[in-house]
C-alpha cells in the first residue's frame, strides 16, 4: 500500500496524486523542482509522502540545493 492510498484524515475522501514546484509550497525549502504530493480533492488538504519530506531534507537525490549545479 502506498502513502497516497490513504485516505484524506480531514474528511475521508480518496487522495490524489499531485507534482507540485517546491516553490509552491508553503515553506521555504532550499531545494528548486518539484516534489510528490498527496491531495484531497474536496477539502484541499495537503499530505507529504515520506519520499518527499526525505527529499525536501536532502537525504535523496531527486533535486539539487539551490544554487547548486
């Protein structure tokens, strides 16, 4: 089962996948790109798959810091 197969905690509704820019996200994370985000369609919440946050933290490869590269 992955992450997004969860439903959404606020109201119960099926999650959706979404890519988003980290730019877009609501703190600044000193990576540039864009990242995988889980998404209820009828309430807006927003979920963080544990490959995100790793992602966000630096502990993967997908993106580069800012300024690098």
């Amino acid at each position: 089962m992955r992450e997004i197969d969860i439903p959404c905690s606020e109201c119960g509704t099926e999650l959706a996948e979404r890519v988003v820019f980290t730019a877009d996200l609501p703190v600044e994370t000193g990576w540039r790109g864009s990242v995988r985000v889980a998404e209820c369609p009828s309430c807006g919440a927003r979920y963080y798959p544990r490959q995100t946050v790793a992602q966000l933290a630096g502990r993967s490869s997908g993106t580069r810091p800012r300024g690098e590269g």
